[in-house]
C-alpha cells in the first residue's frame, strides 16, 4: 500500500469475484499532501509567475525570436508545476469525494493556483495584440519558435471575443467562487446520494449498474428509485444549471460571442459548420440507426414497447458472465498486442505500475475517466469495475486515452493537449480494436449476435445518444437566455429529444424526465458531448481504412497521435486521405453502424 493509498471499509471487489483490482499510485506526482515537495512547489510557482509578470508584462511586443521562446518556455514549466499540483489534489480528491480533508486540500489548492497564476493573464491578452506580420517574422526566424505556432493560433482564435486586461484578470479571479464552486457543489452531491436497493444503500455508479441487470424487475425498481432520489433534489440540480448556463450567457454576451457553443467550438479548433454537418447526419439517421435498432431489440425481448430500463438490458440470448479483471486485461492487451507490439507496451504501466484505479468504492466519483496529468508524469485511468462485458469495452476505451496522452506527452505541456474532437480517436479506436478481436474469437452465432448487439448499442450511446445530449444543451441555453427555467421546464427539454432521439419503441416512465439531472458533462464542460460522437465518426472512418489493409497504417497511426495538439484535424486525417469537413464524411462512419443493424437483422 503506497503512503496516500485510503483505507475503504468497502470489499474493493464489489462483492463480486473480480480478483484483485489496482489502485491508483499517486507517489509518482507527491507523496502525500504534506509531503515538503507540495510546499517547494507552491512557494516556487506564488515566485515563478511573479517574475513572469515582472519580466514580460507590457514587453511581448518588443520581444525578438529568442526572446519569445524564453518566454513561451517559462510560461510552459509555470503550467507543468500548476497542472501537477493540481492533478495531485484532484485525483486524491476524485477517490473520496466525500472525504472532508481531501475535498479542502483540493479547494485550498485551487485557491491558491488561482491567486498565483492571476499576474499571468497578460500573457494571452498581449499575444492578441501583437500584429500577425509581427508573428510570422518571429517564427520565420526562429525554428524553436515556430514550433509553437498551434499554442498562438489557439490563443489568437479567441482575439475577436477579449476583453480588457482588467475584464479578463477578474473572471480568472473570480472562477473559483463561480463555475468551480458549482463544480464542486454538483460532484458532491452526486457522490454523497445513495440509492436503497434492496435494503442496501448503493452509491449512484452502483445503482446505474441494475439498469443492465437481466432481471427486468431489478431494473424498473432501479430506475424509479433513480427517479425518486432525482426528484428529491431536482430544485437544486435545476439550480446549479441554471446559474452555470447564465454566468456561460453574460461572459458569451461580454465577448461578443455570437451563441453559445461557439467557445467549445474554439477550444476544440473546429469550424462551427462541421459540427452542424456531424450533428445533422446523424438526426437524419435516428430512424436507420436506433429507431430501427430498438424495433429490433423490443422484438428479441418480446415486448410490447421498451421501457427507459430496457435500453441497456441484457438481450434474451446473452449469459450472465462477470468478466474477472485478469480476464478484462488479457482481452484488451491481446487486442492491443494484435495491432501493433508497440501499442501493447505503451498499455503495459498502466497495469504494473499503479495508473489505474479500478474499484467502485463509497464516495469514488462515478465513471470514468484518463486524466494526463503533466508531460513529465503520465496518466491516470479511473474505473468503477463491475465486470460487465461494457466494463472490459470501459477499460479499452479509457487505456486507450491514456496510450493516446503517453505518445502525446512528447509535444511538450502547451502542445501536448488533443481538442476534444479529436481526444477521443485512440479511445473509440481501442475500443474497437477490442470488439473485433472478440467477434473474430466468438464460438458461435448466438455469441455474435450478442456482441454485435452490444457493439450497436454502444456505438448508439456514443453517437446517437450524445447528439442528443447536445441538441439538449443547445435548448437549454437557448432557452435560458429568455429567463430563469423551472425544473418543469428543463425536464420538457429533456424529454424533447429523448423521444426523438430513441424513436417510437419507448414508453417513458414517470420521472424519466429528470435524468439530465446526473450528466456531469452539462456541468462541467458544457457542449463536451459532440466530441463523442465527432470521435466515434472519426475512428469509423479510419478503421475502415485499416480493414482496406492501408500501406503502414499503424505508423501513421502512432504519427497521428503522437501530434497531440499541434495538427488541425484536416492535417491529421489527410495521410489518411480522410477530411472531416466533407458531409459524406460522417455519412461513412454512420453507415458502418447501419452495416452492423443489417446483419444483426439478417439473423433474426
């Protein structure tokens, strides 16, 4: 046990034989809290970002070539030693969120970074105001420089929407008491709600688990209860929404923004219209892909319609298998190892060294995750294992994030980092990676079957379920620009596109309506879901390239993911002889999905 490992009164195996599942090693960012090597690093950043300030503010202009890359160099190793301390308080934090202590060491943290990186803000704010001719000399000068490009493109993208210094320094102040505190204020809460099933009080990732229980009864009890407890706290759910999308309203309307998703948009560096492309593919696709698919899988349970806990029950013919956590690894890193050798042994440390943390333990947050950490680390996955055969596709989704961040790392901290629309690529790719080394090795048809169903239902939630999340996010926005919005008017939204979305197999149960209640995304990053979905297209794409037994695929593979941030998505996908700007585009991605709806239909 590592000095910061929590001791948990809860069987890490879920009660289940799932063999031994690995915690998380923090040791590789600090040893503990109290560790000198926190304080050394707070003290160094409170001075470092100080003398940033001192050195440059007002200066940028002036710089010449060299004098720009010492700068951009120091700005870099400020960000690596914030980005450490933070990914210590916030995966320590992440393991019990319940946890008093952790939860203050992560605020003091925040706090602190906060107040000390504030006299950096000049930074962005002077790089916008520098002429463009002035830039292009710098980087032609200087090939050091130049490799920085992608960070001052970035930056310049958001020149048409900044505010005054003054303007920009306060919302930087002010961020840990505004979205950070609601942040705080959501996760909490959803870590601290329990769910009586059974007369066990289950925490939520638990309880979600009963909606993919073979007993139907299990289900429904599961998903009303989700509804209760749900609609205990709804006022303060349609609280903590409504403050975040009216503080997102004011600052869009400061900058001029001209809606708002067009922020995520910029972070993501992708042109609004091949969003709306991605986004109206799909809607048209509802009645091919999961209106057709549900038809399909009300039939398989000889149902008159699917109830909202039917979406993800088991099918008739699938086996009630746990999938012990050996079992999980070997399937991945087989499915890894047969891609490329290479590919395997980036996946290695994260089981041998302390990098993923596995269990569902009271008060770890729910989900899943990959978090980089900083480039001179490495990642950390987080799991909430239970075994299901969805669990093992979680694992090969979340390492191959973590693979995706490894290769990335050599870009260096500014550069390192993937737009969203492109984050999920290795994820959505080891994904299937693992589906079709599973659908090459199944014994019979029945199995098949059963897998090709849960592929298409996992791509559905991928693609088809997210496009729906953000058509969600899009009217509530939208929506919240006219005023304050009733938890009865949020929950009409909701259900807006849910039927629409899922089709006319589904009835809807009471209280179905609050479910937007518990997607952390709406929270924390709002319009995050597209990349999803963007993801999902993406890796289609490519992986149909690969099947087509494309000339050094896994090279320029690698090559793709070891850019990082530092390729717009048409130079990454061209060696590919791909482009994400051509509404066919999606449509390929969409069709593979359609493909798979076809045989299974083919099977009866």
């Amino acid at each position: 046990m590592t000095p910061n490992s929590p001791v948990f009164d809860a069987d890490p195996s879920g009660g289940k034989d799932l063999g031994n599942l690995p915690e998380w090693d923090l040791t590789d960012l600090y040893a503990a809290p109290d560790a000198p090597e926190v304080k050394r690093d707070l003290d160094w950043l409170e001075d470092a970002a100080a003398r940033f300030a001192e050195d440059y503010e007002g200066k940028l202009a002036e710089l010449d070539g060299a004098g720009m890359l010492d700068c951009v160099l120091r700005y870099e190793k400020i960000d690596i030693v914030a980005g450490r301390l933070m990914s210590y308080a916030g995966l320590r934090y992440y393991q019990i969120t319940t946890d008093a202590e952790r939860a203050k060491f992560m605020a003091d943290c925040q706090d602190k970074i906060t107040v000390f990186t504030t006299p950096l803000v000049f930074f962005s704010l002077e790089i916008n105001r520098i002429d463009d001719a002035k830039l292009d000399e710098l980087f032609a000068a200087n090939a050091d420089l130049a490799r920085y490009k992608p960070v001052f493109d970035k930056l310049r993208a958001m020149r048409p929407y900044q505010l005054s210094d003054e303007l920009e320094k306060f919302l930087h102040d002010q961020s840990t008491v505004g979205a950070a505190a609601w942040n705080r204020l959501f996760d909490e809460t959803m870590a601290a709600m329990t769910f009586e099933i059974d007369g066990e009080a289950l925490p939520l990732e638990a309880t979600l688990n009963f909606l993919t229980d073979r007993d139907r009864q299990k289900r429904e009890t599961a998903a009303k209860k989700l509804a209760d407890e749900f609609g205990s706290k709804i006022k303060l759910f349609a609280r903590v929404h409504n403050t975040l999308a009216k503080e997102k309203e004011i600052e869009d309307r400061w900058r001029g923004m001209p809606s708002p998703e067009m922020g995520r948009h910029l972070a993501n560096h992708v042109e609004p219209e091949v969003v709306e492309a991605l986004r109206d593919a799909v809607v048209a696709a509802y009645p091919k892909l999961s209106h057709r698919y549900y038809e399909l899988k009300r039939q398989w349970m000889g149902l008159d319609t699917l109830e909202v806990w039917d979406r993800n029950a088991p099918l008739p013919m699938e086996t009630d298998r746990i999938v012990g956590w050996d079992e999980a690894k070997s399937i991945v890193m087989d499915a890894y190892n047969g891609f490329s050798d290479k590919m395997g042994q980036l996946a290695e440390p994260f089981f041998a060294k302390g990098w993923i943390d596995a269990a569902v333990k009271p008060g770890k947050a729910p989900g899943a995750f990959a978090h980089p950490t900083v480039v001179d680390v490495h990642p950390y996955v987080m799991l909430n294992y239970l075994g299901k055969p969805r669990d093992v596709m979680t694992l090969a989704h979340e390492l191959g994030h973590g693979v995706h961040q490894v290769l990335a790392a050599g870009q260096g901290e500014l550069l390192a980092s993937t737009p969203l629309t492109l984050a999920e690529t290795a994820s959505v790719f080891g994904e299937m990676l693992t589906f079709r080394s599973l659908l090459e090795n199944a014994q019979n048809e029945a199995e098949k079957k059963v897998l090709l169903a849960g592929k298409v239902e996992d791509m559905i939630n991928t693609v088809v379920r997210q496009i729906a999340f953000y058509d969600f996010e899009l009217k509530l926005h939208t929506a919240r620009r006219n005023g304050e919005l009733t938890p009865d008017d949020i929950n009409a939204l909701w259900m807006s596109v849910q039927a629409e979305s899922l089709g006319p197999a589904f009835t809807f149960m009471e209280g179905y309506e609050t479910f937007w209640s518990y997607i952390p995304h709406f929270v924390h990053s709002p319009f995050y879901v597209y990349a999803y979905a963007f993801g999902d297209g993406l890796v289609n794409a490519l992986y149909a390239v690969y099947e087509e037994g494309d000339a050094g695929f896994q090279e320029k593979y690698f090559e793709m993911l070891k850019a990082g941030g530092s390729k717009h998505h048409k130079e990454l996908l061209a060696p590919f002889g791909l482009d994400a700007s051509d509404p066919k585009f999606w449509d390929k991605g969409l069709g593979m999905i359609a493909g798979f709806i076809d045989e299974l239909e083919g099977m009866g």
